[in-house]
C-alpha cells in the first residue's frame, strides 16, 4: 500500500513539474499555419441491437425487397435453426466468433489552422486504416452454415474543425466532415448443392464523422493530442445469389421459389466504429 502510495504521490509530481515546461506562455506562437501529422488508437464497434440482432434476409421473388421466407418443399422453414452474429464456426446454431470489434486504427493526416483571437477553426484531410470487420451466420435445415462478412480495408476523411486555445497553449476542438471507407465482402458456406454469385464484393463507401479532441503545444512546431471521433457508413448492395446447382434439384429451398433462385443480404447495413487516438503534428 505505501509502494502505491509513493508511486501515485510522484506521478502526480512529475505532471505537476512537467505541465509548466509544456505550456509555455507566448513563445510558442498562435495556432496558425499548416501542419503534418499521424494518428494511431483502437477502433471498437458498438453493440446496438441492429447490430447483436442482426440476421440474413431473403429475396425469393426478385423484386428487390428483402424478408422472404425461404421453405422447403414442405412449406417448413429452411431457415428455422436461426441466426447469429460473427462467423459460423459449424453447421449448426451455437458459438458465433471472429468479429474484430476492436481493432488498432492508425492514420497520417495535413491541415492548416486560423487563430482569430482565442478562438482556431481549420481544416484537415486524413486517411489511414482503421482495421474493423464483423459478420453474420445463418443456418439451414440441411444442415449448413451461410456466413456474409464485411471488413473496412482502409478510411478517409475530410474535416473541419474549431476550437479554443487556452492560455496553456492547449486547444480544445470539435471536428466533424465526410468519411469514406474502401469496404470488401466476402461469403462463405459449407452448402455444396448450390450455386453462389457475389455481387458488390468490394465497395465505395461514403459517410459521416464526428468528435472532438485535445492538443497541447510542447514547442513552437510540436504537437502532441488525443482525439476521439464517431464514423458511420452505409454498405448497401452487397448481395449473394444462391441459383441452381449441379446436378439440378426440383425440391432445393434456394430455386424452388417465384424467381428460380435467392438473393441474400444483411439486415444491418450500418456500418460504424468509435474511435480513440493519439496524434502527434508537425507545424510549419
């Protein structure tokens, strides 16, 4: 206990006599100017009901609307074993793993600044890999497992930003802009009496961020910082075809259907991460 003691006690010193060294006063300059940086953090998704209800839905028709029911010759539900978030590890209901909802995020970013009294407002351009991934299982009467997965390959962003610089030479900001991610999908099952067609395996995805940080000026053209931001995306279009296999089945629960085949999706098709990082800039 009195290790810990003496342990918080020169902690608490070592800021105490470090915080005066790192907000010096007028010598470091105002906030203006452009800067060059880089950014590296952890990347979690949250865990909304969309996302742990997740399931697939079916387009049996070919209209283009999803929540079919998928039977089988009987009229029963080929689908009855259910669903489970994250990657099939069988072909039967149970432990769903391999979601990385929690990944290193890493970035390298340009912006330039404008300090108009105490108040800074700017722009920043950033793009790096924020490395999350997710999916969702489905089971059949078969039995078998069918598994549409998702991963961001890597991110962009443009943002503005704008903030009040302290006295201590620290700016406290909110930032928020266009995000866009290079998303890759990917199916995987274990139903060898079908035929599977991927459409949209890699896409372009554009969205928003949001946040906010805290920078601190250690010298005239050094910076160091914590920023946290929320990015949200859309992943439309991303569809699996199960049509006709070889030999042909006349009792197949994909093809006995109004459109010969069936089209599969994700329920959820928002795609979104917190984020937090630290940064380090270099200004001009």
């Amino acid at each position: 206990m009195i290790r810990k003691d003496i342990i918080s006690i020169a902690l608490a010193s070592s800021i105490a006599f470090a915080t005066p060294a790192l907000a010096q006063d007028n010598d470091i300059g105002d906030w203006s100017g452009p800067y060059v940086g880089g950014s590296l953090g952890l990347a979690w998704q949250p865990n909304f009901d969309r996302d742990t209800l997740e399931r697939l839905t079916f387009d049996t028709n070919g209209d283009g609307v999803y929540g079919d029911p998928v039977n089988t010759a009987t009229g029963a539900d080929a689908f009855s074993p259910g669903f489970c978030r994250g990657r099939a590890l069988g072909s039967t209901p149970g432990t769903c793993g391999g979601d990385k909802d929690k990944r290193v995020a890493f970035s390298g970013y340009v912006g330039y600044d404008r300090q108009f009294g105490n108040i800074v407002v700017g722009g920043v351009l950033e793009g790096g890999r924020t490395m999350i991934g997710n999916a969702v299982s489905g089971f059949s009467t078969t039995p078998a497992s069918y598994v549409l997965s998702r991963r961001m390959d890597w991110d962009a962003s443009a943002r503005l930003r704008a903030g009040v610089a302290l006295p201590t030479n620290t700016l406290i900001y909110g930032t928020g802009g266009l995000a866009y991610a290079k998303v890759k999908n990917s199916f995987a099952t274990n139903n060898t009496f079908n035929s599977f067609t991927e459409t949209n395996r890699s896409s372009d995805e554009w969205g928003w961020t949001a946040g906010g940080g805290v920078e601190q000026k250690i010298s005239r053209n050094f910076s160091i910082g914590v920023l946290y931001r929320y990015t949200r995306f859309k992943t439309d279009g991303y569809t699996v075809n199960a049509g006709q296999g070889t030999p042909p089945s006349a009792t197949n629960p994909f093809v006995i259907t109004p459109a010969g085949s069936t089209n599969i999706q994700r329920t959820n098709n928002v795609f979104d991460n917190h984020g937090i990082r630290a940064t380090a800039s270099f200004r001009f």
